[in-house]
C-alpha cells in the first residue's frame, strides 16, 4: 500500500495508519510531502525519519523516477492521509508535479483503489469541485470525520476510527474501533 502524508493539520492520521499496517503485516511505500515534515515536527514533535522507519521503503517527493511513478509497479492502492487541499487539486487537474500526485495518479490510471483524507474545514466550492472530480474518476474522498457511537474515551479512538474506516475502504480487516450495533 502506499502512503502519503501531505502538508495539513492531521499527521497523526497517516502516522497511525502506518503502524496499524505494521501490526497487521501490510508492506507499504511512504511519501511524505516537505510541509509533512514541518508539520510533523509541530504537531507530534517528530522528524521524517521517525515515522519512515514505520514503512517498508519511503520515497522522497522529489524523486519522479522512484518505482512508485509507474504504472508497471504493482500496489493495493493508495492512500492520502491527511490531504491537503494543494495535492487534491493537483490530482484533480492531472497536474504530477511530485511523487505524491504522481503515485496518485497511476493509481486512477491503473484502476487501483484511491483514498483521500482530507482535512479542511471549512470548504469552498474549489474544493468540493475538486472532490466530486476526484470521485468520478474513482477515488475515495473520506474526510477525517470521526463518529461517536462507539463512545470514544480518548483522542486515539476518535483516530482509530478514522484509520479504520480507510482501512474498510480498501477490504483490510481490523478490529480499530466497535462497529454500529444499533439502539
């Protein structure tokens, strides 16, 4: 699977991502985008390196020649957690200016599973334009919105959930947040 993380409030997201596949045995391919790193170092006082030793391999967002760049490499799918409004509308535009819209666009190209976390609010009508782009060329747009059913205790399980219903999007099984039982 790969794994992008871009520049937005919400590292934590991808972050938990990573090591939720870690645990599970799920091999994935990093990219962390250069306002992730700054944003890393703000929210959760950690570096680019910290978090690429949760990967299997990680690429920089500069190298357009790395595997991930092609088509011809096989993945499961992708996912971009947290999106930043900059790299969503640069898929929606076709613009593949890094690895990450790049990935993401072989990705569509190859009619894998795309999933896009965004996390802005409020949204502008450039924005929920770019979504409905996005979702009509197969991607996934799961913004991080956590539920509350499952009566969360922690910050960690408002994430979990978040992590997990990416997780459902792509058929991967877990046990990261209760499941609706009903009243």
């Amino acid at each position: 699977m790969v794994v992008a993380i871009t520049g937005c409030s919400g590292v934590v997201y991808g972050v938990r991502l990573l090591e939720v596949c870690r645990r599970l045995g799920i091999e994935t391919d990093l990219i962390a985008s250069r306002a992730a790193e700054e944003i890393l170092k703000f929210e959760l006082e950690k570096g680019v390196e910290d978090i690429r030793k949760l990967a299997t391999r990680s690429y920089s967002p500069d190298d357009l020649a790395a595997p991930l760049a092609s088509g011809s490499v096989r993945t499961d799918g992708m996912v971009i957690m947290p999106c930043s409004m900059k790299t969503l509308g640069a898929i929606a535009s076709g613009v593949a200016a890094d690895l990450i819209s790049r990935a993401a666009d072989v990705t569509l190209k190859e009619g894998r599973p795309l999933v896009l976390v965004p996390r802005e609010t409020p949204l502008n009508l450039i924005h929920l334009e770019n979504m409905a782009r996005l979702n009509r060329a197969g991607a996934t747009i799961l913004p991080a919105m956590p539920a509350y059913y499952h009566k969360p205790e922690a910050i960690s399980d408002l994430v979990d959930f978040v992590v997990g219903k990416v997780l459902d999007a792509l058929n991967v099984e877990h046990e990261l947040y209760r499941r609706w039982q009903g009243y």
